[in-house]
C-alpha cells in the first residue's frame, strides 16, 4: 500500500517567513511534520512565485511573492512536488514562475501545473511510489496567471483539454490525482458547476479530486469509487484578522493499494492564528472539526441543498460584484452596500445587456480577447 499526503496553500509570510528561510521545518509544521516524513508521496500547493527580484504584474487582488530561500523549508519538510497552478503563480510574471521552477528544480523538487508554454504547464506528473504510477495534474480557473501557446503560466480549468490530456496520458499511470485551485473564497460549499465539473473529471479517469483555493475547509464525497474534495482550507497562510475557518484546514491522506483502489482519512490542524506554524488540533477541537465536516458532507449530497447555499451566498456578495465589475470607486462602492446605487443609477435594460456579455459564450469570447490582447 502506498499512502499519499495533499496540503492546501502555502504561502510562507509573516511570523513563519523566518523559519522556511532557515529550513527550520519543526517550527513550521510542528506535530504534523511527522505526516510528511511518513508519506510515499507528499504534494502542496505553493501560493507564491519564488523571486530574488520584484517584477509585479498589474492585476486585480493582491500580490504575492517570497525570496527563494524559502525553498529550505519545503525541501526539508519532504515535500515531493509543488503545484503550481493557481491565481497568484504569475504575480511576478514570467521571471517569477521560471525561477520557481528553477529553484525547485535545484532542491530536487518537481513542479506541476505550470510551464513555459501551455503545453509544459498541461504535463501530468509521474511518480513511481512502491509498484504504482502516480499521476498528479494541477489546474486552475482563469485569472491572471494562465498560460498560453506561446507564453508562461498556469495550466487552466478547460475540460475539454482534461479529457484529451487523460486520454493521451492515461498509459503512463496508474492512478490520477487532480488538483483544482478554484471555488470561491471563504464558502465551504461547491457551486452547482463546480460539483458537475469535479464529478465529470472522475468520470472521465480521475481517481481523486482535491479543490484547493477557498480559504476554509470545506465538503467532501465518494463518487464513483474515487474521492473529491471540495476545499482543503490554508496549510500556512500567516494573514491576521481573518474569521475563525482561515485558519483551519486538513491534509489528504490517500491509502492506495496494489489494485489501485484507495481510502481517503483526513488530519484536521490549525495554522498562523495565535501560534506560529500548523500544528494538529487537540482532541476536543478535532473532534468538534470531524463532527461539523461529516455534516457538511452529507448535506452537499442534496442538490437542492446545494442551489439552496448557493443562492443564499451570491444573494449576500451581488452589490458587492455588481460594484467591482461596475467600475464602482471606494466610495461608491460603499454608497452601493445595499444596492442602492445600482438601482437608481442603472436600467434594467443595462443590467440585461451586462447579464448578455457575460453569460453568452461568444459574446464572453470577445471581451476576455479584448482583455487578453491589451486592445483597450
């Protein structure tokens, strides 16, 4: 049997910064490092670009990046492979992500997720762990850090390439991991498209689905004999004054044996809140995290449950969408807090038309290639 372990997003700053530089991993993960020194297969998602210079693009949300002695900690921390496919990999665009590689390259480290070009960062990764053939393929929804034909970035969210990838790839391995940075931040749901999707990649030859990216821990379901995971929540993300669910999460651990069926268990942990690194909760805090997840797992087997909680979320941030993709300042975006702005100040016939452009594919098409090719 081989047992493989998964860690949400690392993002090595604040009061832990010091500790990755000096590889100081029992600072870092405390009494979960024992979980990383006792996998055949351990992989995380590293939320930053390695960079010695600063090269910020300019994009919406913040931007993030470390010194690439941060490497220390992960390769001590027995870290096989970093995804690298998720929103903030190209924060320091090409000359970040290709010292990423770089740097992890030289720590003996393999990447996933993100490449030169489309078709580097669209690789399945192999690793041979005991007699199986692992296969790991990282994607993520299109933001600022997508690759193309010609240009770095991150492998993106396009099932239509998943299918061919598997498909033309699928004789090299013998079980397949997929990792989806995707979701929305702070919801431990899936949406109705999101649970479609990570049901069809299973359909179409994933073993296990693991959606990373949301902040907080999330679902999980069996489906079809294979597992998917709807949001791990931050392995160490040192941000202060966040909610409570920031700074919680679990690591995956897969039990895979020789006839390439598996178990899925998860360890709960806390991380960066009052303490310095991730560390496993106690009894009572476990217990309590296990009872709340098994709950929430059962519930998102309902589809009604799910349009239910979806509603209910994009019911609670629509003034705030509306605002960003408005154009809306500080001040009118608080001036529109209650939807007051919007209401008064915008037809219906234009909240039809904005509703046309972003919901009709080929209308969609045509601004994301405005966008895309800087013609505004």
């Amino acid at each position: 049997m081989v047992n493989v372990l998964i860690g949400g997003d690392i993002y090595p700053r604040g009061n832990v910064l010091p500790y990755f530089k000096k590889g100081d991993v029992q600072s870092i993960f405390n009494d979960l490092f024992v979980e990383f020194e006792g996998a055949g297969l351990s992989i995380i998602n590293l939320e930053c670009p390695l960079i010695d210079v600063n090269t910020p693009i300019e994009k919406n949300g913040p931007v993030h990046g470390v010194k690439s002695e941060c490497i220390n900690g992960l390769k001590n921390a027995k870290i096989d492979i970093l995804s690298l496919a998720n929103n903030h990999i190209m924060d320091h665009g090409s000359t970040g992500l290709k010292n990423t590689i770089e740097v992890s390259a030289k720590a003996r480290m393999l990447t996933v997720g993100a490449g030169e070009n489309l078709n580097a960062a669209r690789q399945i990764i192999v690793k041979n762990v005991g007699k199986i053939r692992i296969g790991v393929l990282a994607v993520a929804e299109h933001e600022f850090s997508i690759a193309t034909e010609n240009s770095w970035g991150a492998n993106p969210l396009d099932l239509i390439d998943y299918v061919r990838n598997v498909r033309c790839q699928k004789d090299n391995f013998d079980y397949l991991i997929v990792l989806i940075h995707g979701g929305n931040e702070h919801y431990p749901f899936p949406s109705p498209r999101l649970k479609k999707v990570c049901r069809f990649m299973v359909e179409m030859g994933a073993n296990a689905v693991v959606v990373q990216h949301t902040h907080c821990p999330g679902s999980y379901e069996e489906y079809q004999k294979a597992h998917i995971v709807y949001g791990q929540g931050n392995l160490l993300f040192d941000w202060p004054n966040q909610v409570k669910s920031f700074y919680e999460g679990f690591l995956v651990k897969l039990s895979i044996t020789e006839d390439f069926s598996s178990t899925m268990n998860i360890v709960p942990y806390l991380q960066s809140n009052s303490q310095i690194g991730a560390r496993k909760m106690d009894k009572e805090a476990e217990e309590s995290f296990l009872c709340s997840f098994k709950k929430k797992s059962r519930s998102i087997l309902d589809d009604t449950f799910i349009q239910k909680e979806w509603l209910k979320f994009c019911e609670e941030r629509k003034n705030a969408y509306l605002s960003s993709i408005l154009g809306h300042n500080r001040l009118f975006s608080k001036l529109n807090t209650h939807g007051h702005l919007v209401k008064y100040f915008y037809t219906a016939k234009s909240l039809i038309r904005l509703q046309n452009f972003v919901s009709c594919e080929s209308h969609r098409e045509v601004l994301e290639t405005i966008f895309n090719h800087r013609m505004v």
